[in-house]
C-alpha cells in the first residue's frame, strides 16, 4: 500500500511535526479526555503501551463498556501515523484475536470486593451457579412477594 501521506512521515522522521493525540484519527475530545485519565497523554506513549493493554485499563477502571474504543484505539495505531477507520477495523480479521485477548484478561483478572458486594446486594448469588442436570431452583429472594397473593379470577 502506497504512502497516504509521505509528507507528515517525512516531517515525523526529522522532528519538525510533533503529533498530539487529538491528531491521531479515530481519537477525539472525549477519547482524550479518558487517555488522559490513565496517564497517556502523547502518541508515543500510545504506542508505548499498546491498543489492547490502553483499552484493558481503561475498561478496568470503569470508564468504557463499548468495545468501539478498542477499534478506534487499534486503528488509530495501524498504519502509522495515518491510521484506519474503527469501522474497518470492527469489520477485519483483525477483530476476533482482539476480543479472544480481551476475553482471555477478563478471565484472569480476579473480581474485586466491590463487584462481589454488588452481586450480593442485588440478590443474585454468584457461590452457587446452575449446573447443566441439576434441577433449577428459584430462590424465595428473587421471587416477587405480590406473585403468591396474585390468583386468577376464574368463573
């Protein structure tokens, strides 16, 4: 593939353009606001620290839910420095090793205090899951106290 832009790769190799994050495509206010967040705060340290592993954090940290800001990250550094559409990337090869990676640090990242405390507050139990052969039980918690008072009027 051709160059897209020899002049700003020429510029860059000199040091007379310094890129900011906000140059990079894909990145906007919002994206920088949240890089910003967790210490990242030029390209270089972008790079640095990788798509994958800046998206990891952030979702840890709660900022993100949307796997999007994984493609824009992932195209934002691919090819350098002009960079992909996020939507070409959501839609390449290159989108089922990302989600197996990110799969894959989810597992092994141990729920926090806080996560389990929220488990247990909502009611649901997380200690005893259903297992495939075993009879499903409704626990007495989740079942609405108005549903046994409730009978239908039949004539």
């Amino acid at each position: 593939m051709p160059d897209r832009n020899p002049k700003v790769r020429r510029r860059l190799a000199a040091g007379k353009l310094r890129l900011r994050l906000c140059d990079l495509r894909n990145l906007g206010p919002r994206s920088v606001a949240l890089l910003a967040g967790i210490g990242i705060h030029t390209p270089e340290a972008l790079r640095q620290r990788g798509a994958l592993e800046t998206y990891l954090v952030l979702r840890r940290s709660g900022a993100i839910r949307s796997l999007n800001l994984l493609w824009a990250l992932v195209g934002a550094l691919e090819p350098w420095p002009e960079g992909r559409d996020w939507r070409e990337v959501a839609a390449s090869d290159a989108r089922l090793p990302l989600l197996l990676a990110v799969d894959e640090a989810d597992r092994e990242v141990p729920r926090s205090e806080r996560e389990i405390k929220a488990e247990r507050a909502s009611g649901i139990e997380a200690e005893s899951p259903w297992v495939p052969g075993l009879p499903f039980e409704v626990s007495d918690r989740r079942r609405p106290r108005h549903a046994a008072a409730k009978k239908k009027n039949r004539p």
